[in-house]
C-alpha cells in the first residue's frame, strides 16, 4: 500500500529486541470501501448463524496460553 491511500490495516505485531511493537509482512490492508463489505458480510453471516451468539473472545498473553486453551485450539498442537 502507498502512503497515499487511506485504509485499515490488519497486521500482525510482534515485539522487538528493544521492546518495540513492529509489523510484520504478514497481513492484509482494505480500502474503506473493501472494509465496509467485509463488517457487512461478517453482519450477515452474524445474523443468520444462532450460534455466533455463544462466541466470546479470548485472549492469550503468551503462544504456549492460546496452544493450551481448548476454546482457541479445538484440534492436537505439539506442546514445545
């Protein structure tokens, strides 16, 4: 994406050596347009699913919390 263009930008961050926040590559941006579409589509789906209703987030501090969080990892993940 050029500088130019507004968009939302949907990255992922990692933490540096000088405790930093920085971006990855890994990632995607969408115009407003593109964003919009998106929030309207997730509505949707939203709306017509019962069951989305029953979805909390969940957030993890730490990789080795999420691989052992039976909500966020329903299948086998090797525990390093």
């Amino acid at each position: 994406m050029t500088k130019d263009i507004a968009c939302v930008d949907l990255r992922r961050f990692y933490q540096h050596g000088d405790k930093t926040i920085r971006p990855t590559r890994m990632g995607i941006a969408l115009t407003f347009p593109q964003w919009d579409a998106l929030m309207n589509a997730a509505a949707t789906i939203n709306n017509e699913m019962d069951q989305f209703s029953a979805i909390s987030t969940c957030w993890h501090e730490r990789e080795n919390e999420l691989k052992s969080c039976k909500e966020c990892t329903s299948f086998e993940v090797d525990k390093e």
